[in-house]
C-alpha cells in the first residue's frame, strides 16, 4: 500500500489510475485502493480478453481475461470526452 500513496499525492486533482491486474488479486487490490483513493474514487473495473486460448493455471477452467481497476483522484473533477 505504500507504493499508492505518493501516486496519490502527487498527481493532478484531475488525475486518473489504471492498474492492470489478474483474477488472483483483483479483490485485495480493489480493498487497497479503496483506502488510498477512497471508494468514491472508484471509476470501473474492466475486464480485457487477454489470452484466447486461456491461461493453464487453473485446474478447472482455463481463463482468457484480466482486470483493470480505474480509480481517479477526485471524481468530482473527473472530466471523460468520448
């Protein structure tokens, strides 16, 4: 948690973090990020197809995605054009 919390203090007021992460520790790394940023600087998580033909690790299911947490400083100064 140590390493969140200069990103944290020195960014923008406007600034946003995308941290990319696999399905082993999304749930930890959502907790800590809650307490750096704050639960209502949470933004989305997305789910990137990563892997087709999936990863071996799992012994029952072969997954093909990974997680990416979008967090922002201040969601109130949070602009998004698209």
């Amino acid at each position: 948690m140590a390493h969140f919390v200069p990103l944290c203090k020195y960014s923008q007021d406007d600034g946003v973090i995308f941290i990319s992460i696999d399905d082993n520790e999304v749930h930890n790394l959502r907790k800590i990020c809650d307490e750096v940023f704050g639960e209502g600087n949470f933004i989305a998580e997305l789910i990137i197809h990563s892997n087709p033909r999936g990863r071996q690790s799992n012994k029952y299911f072969h997954l093909s995605h990974e997680y990416i947490l979008v967090y922002s400083k201040n969601e109130n100064n949070l602009q998004i054009y698209g």
